[in-house]
C-alpha cells in the first residue's frame, strides 16, 4: 500500500509494505511530514494505522513473531499520534 503526502515544497510517497516495520527514529520523522499535509493528516494516520492492523494479523507464524512485536510497537507510536 502507498501513503501520498503532500506538503508546502513537494510531495513524498510512502510505500508501507517497504518502511514498517520502522524505528522510533523514522515513525517520527514520517509523522513530521505527515504533519505538513495538516489538510489530509488525520486521513494519512487513520490509513496507515489500518494497514499496520492488518499487517499484524496477517503475522500468525512462530517466524514473524518478531516483525508482528515491531509492527505492534509502531501502532501504539500511531495510536499516540492520533490520541495525543
């Protein structure tokens, strides 16, 4: 899935199935942007939010345990940005 992000001196597409699961680090550098596209931003983080969900519950096998407890990590990030 792909995340359009428009902002004041561009636009950036995210491809989610390439950046989560994503470091502290770089969550908070997708939501500065995010934050640029203030017309569009609770849309963004609502989509992503959902495909993180979805991403985690397609995490059934002992071998993606890890990358299921990463991308849970990334949801409660996106939770706490969408309920500050």
């Amino acid at each position: 899935m792909r995340v359009d992000i428009k902002y004041p001196n561009g636009r950036m597409q995210v491809n989610l199935e390439e950046f989560f699961p994503a470091s502290q680090k770089n969550c908070k550098r997708l939501f500065a942007i995010v934050d640029m596209d203030w017309q569009h931003k609770d849309e963004i983080i609502q989509s992503i939010a959902l495909w993180v969900t979805e991403e985690i519950s397609r995490c059934e096998s002992p071998c993606h345990a890890s990358r299921k407890e990463k991308l849970q990590r990334n949801l409660v990030a996106i939770t706490k940005k969408v309920l500050p």
